[in-house]
C-alpha cells in the first residue's frame, strides 16, 4: 500500500497529528525485510503487523527501564536499613 494512497486522509489530520502519521508511516520501513518475506494477500498486513510490533516493543522496553529503576532503589534502600546486627549494637550504646 502506498503512501499516495493515505494523502487524502492525511491531508485531513491537523498538522500535529500528520507529523505523528508519517512517523507511523515510517516505521515498516525498519521492519522491510521482514515484510518483503511475508506473503500477504492483503498489503496492508504486514505494514500494520510492523506497526503494532513497534508500539508493542516500546512499553515493553519501559516497563523492563523502571524495573531496572526499582530494582535499583530496592538495593539502596536495603543497604541503608539496619542489620540486626547494627541495631543490637545501636541499642547497646543508646542503653549505655
């Protein structure tokens, strides 16, 4: 499917929302291997699978950053929680 195709429903779209489609548009061209092997009677298919995984990688990708991020916080947070240890000999000075 070309692009020449989707003009008039792009021409349609404010300006701000015609930036997002051709960034949208642009993205099967990262996937055109994979679509050129795909077989797909309808053409649209494979630009819309290579859309979807796209947006499908990018949460994902996120999701596996804020981990990281947690997981971070939670090692920090542990090592500056006392050990029984440390508070045994907290308690031993204060009582002394």
């Amino acid at each position: 499917m070309k692009e020449a195709e989707w003009k008039p429903f792009r021409n349609a779209l404010d300006k701000s929302d015609r930036k997002k489609f051709d960034e949208m548009f642009d993205v099967p061209r990262s996937y055109i291997s994979a679509c050129s092997y795909s077989v797909q009677y309808v053409r649209l298919h494979p630009i819309l699978m290579s859309i979807l995984l796209h947006h499908y990688k990018q949460p994902t990708e996120c999701i596996s950053e804020v981990e990281h991020i947690e997981a971070g916080a939670k090692t920090l947070t542990r090592e500056e929680e006392p050990t029984t240890l440390d508070s045994y000999f907290v308690n031993k000075i204060a009582g002394s």
